[in-house]
C-alpha cells in the first residue's frame, strides 16, 4: 500500500514505529497500484505511458528479474509544493542481465538500445530519469550502488527532507496497469493523495 502524502508533500519514510515493525520506504507496490495513485493529470498520464513502454522495452530485451525504485517529484505532491507538474519520473533498475547473454553480447545490445542505455535518450523517449544496477555484480559494488541511490532517492532536492520512494518488481502485471491507464480520465482529485 501507498501511503498518504505527509504535511511536506512527499511519501513519509516509515510508518507506524520506527523500530518495531514499521512500514517503511521503499514501499513495494504493483503496477496497477502505482498508475491508480499517480496518473492523475495529463502530464503524469505521459510519464507513466513513457515508463511502461520502458518497462516494456527491458523486458522484451530480458530483463526479466529485478526491480526498480521510482523517486523523484513524480513520487511527490509537487502540484501543490510548487505548482507544477513532474516533468518526468527518476528510476534505477536493479536487475538481473538477461540470461544466457555474455558480458560482450549485453555491451553490444546496450549499445544497439541506447534510447534505454544512455541517460540523455532514454529521457528523451520515454521522460525516464534512469540508472541500472547489475544483481549479478560483486556484493562490494552491490552494496555500494545501493547506498549511493538509497542515500540519493530518500532525500529531497533541495532541503534534503527524508522521504520515501516505491519499490516496483519487474515481473509486476503491467497489463493490469496500461488497461487502467488507457481507462483513466482526469475528473476528481487534484493531487495524488495529499494529507
């Protein structure tokens, strides 16, 4: 489950005792989940299709094991905080290369794909702000990128105000969530879910 927006306009971190056995961030949600919260409005409708279609194109490719965390101020009540919408959606994919690929053979599909391998393009095509991170890496590295991007996607740009973020697995049903995204209308809510 998403929880509400807290008072600063971001997802709250942790809920309930922190300690304990909170429910904390990243938040793990299923792809119908997240296009039901988040595309409440045109701009975010966009980014979203651009997302699925990236999810897409991983996949189709064999990224097939993994998951991606979604941050940034598609994740935010930005509407509210500044009075605009996302302009697109941060994302790093922690994943598994695709199977029965070697080192060379993926260098040269990445290199083929570049609209989903070069940061710049992949922006351009499918308003995805992206990184990705070998599973299969040494646990050194592993360990390493994920506290470089856990210590990035919790905090705000900006103020550096702790938040949380979502967790979305690869294998999540994305048919479920294109079916309602091409259902969606944009009457009701203003924002995604502010407190």
């Amino acid at each position: 489950m998403i929880p509400a927006f807290n008072h600063s306009h971001v997802l709250p971190p942790f809920e309930g005792e922190r300690l304990i056995s909170a429910h904390s961030s990243p938040y793990v949600v299923a792809t119908g989940e997240f296009v039901q919260r988040f595309a409440i409005n045109a701009a975010r409708h966009a980014i979203i299709d651009g997302f699925m279609r990236y999810r897409g194109e991983l996949r189709r490719l064999g990224f097939v094991r993994g998951f991606q965390w979604l941050d940034g101020s598609f994740v935010e009540d930005v509407e509210s905080r500044e009075g605009r919408a996302p302009r697109d959606i941060d994302i790093v994919t922690f994943a598994h290369p695709p199977a029965g690929m070697s080192t060379e053979q993926i260098r040269d599909m990445m290199q083929s794909h570049a609209d989903l391998f070069d940061h710049a393009l992949c922006k351009a095509a499918f308003r995805c702000d992206t990184a990705i991170v070998n599973l299969a890496t040494s646990p050194e590295w592993l360990v390493t990128q994920t506290r470089y991007w856990y210590g990035l996607y919790s905090h705000r740009r900006g103020d550096a105000l702790w938040k949380g973020m979502l967790q979305l697995p690869l294998d999540s049903n994305d048919l479920e969530g294109l079916q309602m995204l091409t259902e969606l209308n944009f009457e009701g809510e203003s924002n995604a879910g502010s407190t």
